[in-house]
C-alpha cells in the first residue's frame, strides 16, 4: 500500500468544469509535488512545495492552480482544462527537498478531458 | 548528454535470466542519481539513491552501481522474477532547481 493517497484514482471532465485533485501523506513529510505523465514518456515535474510554500511551478499553464493547506494535503485545481491536459497525474512527497531524498509516490489520478 | 536516457527502452527475458540495463546522464550536470521501480497500476516505488562516484547499492536480488566521471548508472537483477516485471525509471537530480529530471524507463518483462 502506498503512502501517499491520491483521490479520486479517475477523473472525466469538460473543457468548462471545475475539478480538483487531492493528495494526503502522513509520514511527516516537508517536502511536495505534483508531476504530469503522458503515455510513454517520462514523468515531468509541475509544482514543488517546501514547508506548505510554493517553492518551484515549472511554468505550468495558469489553469492548474496548486495548493497547500497544510503538511500533509497537496491539492491541484483545475479549471478550464484542454484535451491535450489528459494525463496520469502524480503526487509525490519527500522529507525535505534535499536532492537526495527518495520521493514516495501516490497511484496517480488518470484525468481524461473531454 | 542533455538529458536522461534509458536503454533499452523494452526488455523480455526468462524466468532465472539475470539482466541489467542502462540510465546515462550529464555527468557535468549530477548531483544525485535515483532508480524507482514502477508497476502498472501501482505508484512508483523508490529502490535507490546514490550519490558517490563508485557507489554501489543492493535491494535483495537487485543492484546498481554509479560512474559519475562517465555519466552512467547500470541496474541489475539477478535470477528475474514474474513480479520484477515492471518499468524501471531513472532520474537525475542534477541542476540548480532541485528538479528530478526522469528518463523514459526500461520495460521489463519476465515471463514464467
């Protein structure tokens, strides 16, 4: 079982709705992130928190707008989203943003946009 | 080297086979080089972090060595597994942002 939750594990919207994805750790965990992985390439690297601030936003479109509430919960909100933005999305999180700390990862929220 | 690459990109070997392949990386560019193992429909699962040029590092039947003069990392398995199959990722965590930069995988497929 992993460690870190992500909810919900599929996702369909339209190009007009608001929808948001969730991510929870409980390891006690300062570090975390969200990556985008389309189909046969590598994950690639959204957003970084570090002690619940924004620390690096990998200029992501301005219709994924990220979210720390608080140490243990990353949120992605989505608005506005287009076909191309359909992809597996994953949330990772480490101990701190140390390079050589290993990130755990969640299953992932495969988002479909219709 | 630019980026981080994988070889091969896909792998079938026998149960018992041992294998290895390959992640390459900007030796210019290193700061820490991390091996997960990624099963479908599961998380990616980390096995390694290394850091030393030398460096050596053992999970159970699997291994993986570092050469940072050379930019390169092999990862081996010893006497393959049905449950090893799984796309093994690499990624480098070089750079001044802290970024993990991931190679495309091995897929590795063991049959029985």
């Amino acid at each position: 079982d992993t460690e870190v939750t992500q909810t919900p594990k599929h996702l369909v919207m339209g190009m007009t709705n608001k929808k948001s994805l969730k991510c929870e750790q409980h390891m006690g965990h300062r570090a975390m992130y969200w990556y985008k992985q389309k189909a046969k390439k590598p994950p690639e690297l959204m957003f970084v928190y570090s002690y619940e601030k924004l620390s690096i936003n990998e200029s992501v479109p301005s219709r994924f707008s990220p979210e720390c509430p608080n140490s243990s919960l990353l949120n992605l909100h989505l608005h506005a989203l287009q076909p191309e933005d359909s992809a597996l999305y994953l949330c990772a999180s480490s101990h701190d943003r140390g390079r050589s700390k290993p990130q755990h990862f969640g299953d992932g929220t495969r988002l479909s946009i219709l | 080297i630019l980026n981080v690459e994988q070889s091969p990109q896909s792998l079938h070997v026998q149960e018992g086979d041992s294998t290895n392949f390959t992640c390459s990386f900007p030796s210019s560019n290193f700061y820490a080089l991390h091996w997960y193992r990624w099963e479908t429909a599961k998380s990616p699962e980390a096995l390694f972090v290394m850091t030393l040029n030398g460096d050596e590092k053992k999970k159970g039947r699997i291994s993986a060595t570092l050469n940072t003069k050379e930019g390169y990392s092999y990862l081996y398995i010893k006497g393959s597994q049905p449950e090893d199959s799984a796309t093994y990722l690499c990624a480098n965590s070089g750079g001044s942002n802290y970024k993990l930069t991931f190679g495309k995988g091995t897929l590795l497929t063991v049959n029985p």
